[in-house]
C-alpha cells in the first residue's frame, strides 16, 4: 500500500504544480515511489508594466512571458529589439 509522504509545490514553466510522493514499502523491504504531479488551479495574475523600449520607443509589457529585457540594468528592450540587438 502506498503511503503519501509530505506534498509540496513547483513552479515550472511559470505554472504551479503541486507534488506528491507516495512510498511502498513490499514484503522483501524494497522501496517503490510513485510521484504525482498536478497543475493547480490558481493562476497567477502579472500586473502589467508598461514600459517603452529603449531603441524603437515602442511601447510594451515588461512582465510577459517573452525575451523583453533590461539592458546595463535599467534601459528597456522590447522582444522585438532583444531578439535583434540580442549580442549587446
């Protein structure tokens, strides 16, 4: 019979799974485990950061999913720009 050890949580790929181990231990003392994962149902809600990028002065979300990033720490970079200017 399996028993469910302590279940915790993962991020991975920016969505929550919650994680359970189950453990059995058989008649010869040979352990067996089982894992199971679940996405949970909670969506996590970004708000939105608009900022402008740096190059093109277009505007964009920060907080997307995409490859937008800062550059020297604080000079916005739209996905469009990264990917080009990518090398810098």
């Amino acid at each position: 019979m399996f028993k469910g050890l302590n279940p915790f949580n993962i991020y991975l790929n920016s969505k929550l799974y919650s994680v359970i181990i189950y453990e059995e231990i058989d008649s010869v003392n040979n352990v067996h485990y089982e894992v199971s994962m679940m996405i949970k149902d909670k969506k996590e809600v970004k708000s939105e950061k608009i900022e402008i990028c740096f190059i093109c002065n277009k505007e964009f979300d920060m907080n997307e999913d995409d490859i937008s990033r800062y550059i020297h720490g604080k000079y916005p970079l739209c996905p469009y720009c990264s990917e080009f200017y990518g090398f810098y």
